[in-house]
C-alpha cells in the first residue's frame, strides 16, 4: 500500500466504507496525498467552537470537515452507478483510469 497512487481524485462520487456514515455517498471535495486521506463534502464533519476575537462580540460553533483515510472509501462508478476499484488502461501516452467493473473511463 505505501507508495501507491491515490486513485481518487477531489470531485469524485464515493461510497463510504467504514465509520459512523458507512453507507453514504458524497463528493470528495479535498484530496490530501501527504496523509493518504480525502474530505468528503458535508460528511464527517466536527463541530467547532470558535472563541470569540474581541470582547462583547459571540463565539460561533462551526462544522468543521474532517478528512478520512481513503482505504475507507470507494469510488463509485459514474457509468454503472457500482462502488468499484478503479483500473489504469495505457493508451500510448495518454493513461485513463477506468472501472474494474464495467470498463468505462471515469
Ligand atoms: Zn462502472
């Protein structure tokens, strides 16, 4: 697993695999290669109390995205609608990442 390519890119359809939104689908809106992880939009997100910057003035609670490792998700196929694994078709210079399942490039 070290050293591999992540294989999903920020704008993806993913389905969640492990964790307390197993089950959900949700657009990948961040990829962070550095930890191996990815933010998914409006899942897994924490709130946050931000202290207030001057006196008199309100703290304000704010959701906060928390990124996943990206083992716990898969990405779901735009073509046949699946979770699948996705695939590297090398086409002369051009490399396509395809689906596992039913081929199409995604
Ligand atoms: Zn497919």
């Amino acid at each position: 697993m070290a050293g591999s390519a992540i294989r999903i890119k920020k704008g993806d359809a993913v389905k969640v695999l492990s964790g307390k939104e197993k089950g959900k689908t949700a657009n990948v809106s961040r990829v962070l290669p550095a930890s191996r992880s990815v933010v998914l939009e409006g899942l897994f997100s924490v709130k946050k109390f931000i202290r207030p910057k001057k006196a008199g003035e309100k703290g304000q609670i704010v959701q906060v995205p928390r990124a996943i490792q990206v083992s716990k998700v898969m990405l779901v196929c735009k073509h046949c609608g699946r979770p699948a694994r996705v695939g590297y078709r090398v086409d002369g210079a051009t490399k396509s990442r395809i689906c596992k399942k039913c081929g199409a490039t995604i």
